[in-house]
C-alpha cells in the first residue's frame, strides 16, 4: 500500500484511542499524514449473535466455557464468526499454532496465511 499524499510505501500502525474506542491509525513514514484509521478489533469482545446455548456470550467466553464447541465452530461456521473463533484459539487449517506480530508490535498467535484457515 502506499501513502495517498505522497506516493511512499514506508508506512507504520500505531494504535490510538478516539472517543474510548481504540483505533489503528496507518501512517506514512516519510510524510507523517494518516492513510486511514481502522477500528481495533477485539476477538475477546466479540458476541456470539446465534445459537441456543452460546447467543450473547463473548468468543472468548465460549472458548473457555465450552473449547470442544469453539473447535467445531473454528472448522465448520464458514464465517466471519468462524474466523474469529480460530484467531481465539490461535490455530491454522491444521490445528498448529501461528506466531505473528500484532499491530502494537507485540507477539500475537492467530490464523497464517489466509489459505491455511479451516474456511
């Protein structure tokens, strides 16, 4: 991606916090302008919007309340819901975990490439 005011592909993410919320804001290494801001997105907060037993509870409740269940949502809801449930439980296509970084630099653990996801 490059920066829509100058053209440079040297960008960064930094995340901030607007209005309680906490964002990502891309920025151009070289102009220092805001290509876009993206909302964080937080599996943790996530709710579960279906269901008889789970409607209402947070991803990463059910994954600690019912881990057999958020498996087979991992590889059987082939979703947004079922992506999330897989970032939670920090697996790939295979079950394996995948190290990554996260935006704020920080080990995370997570889906790798987008071909290896159970969806």
């Amino acid at each position: 991606m490059n920066c829509k005011s100058c053209g440079s592909n040297k960008i960064t993410e930094e995340v901030t916090m607007k209005d309680n919320v906490k964002m990502i804001d891309v920025i151009c290494e070289d102009c220092g302008s805001v290509c876009f801001t993206k909302q964080w997105q937080d599996n943790s907060a996530l709710i579960m919007p279906f269901g008889k037993k789970h409607k209402g509870k947070t991803i990463s409740a059910i994954v600690k309340e019912d881990r057999s269940y958020a498996e087979w949502a991992a590889e059987n809801m082939h979703n947004n819901i079922g992506r999330r449930f897989v970032e939670e439980l920090g697996l790939k296509g295979s079950g394996e975990p995948v190290e990554s970084m996260s935006a704020d630099g920080k080990k995370a653990y997570g889906p790798g490439n987008p071909g290896d996801a159970p969806f």
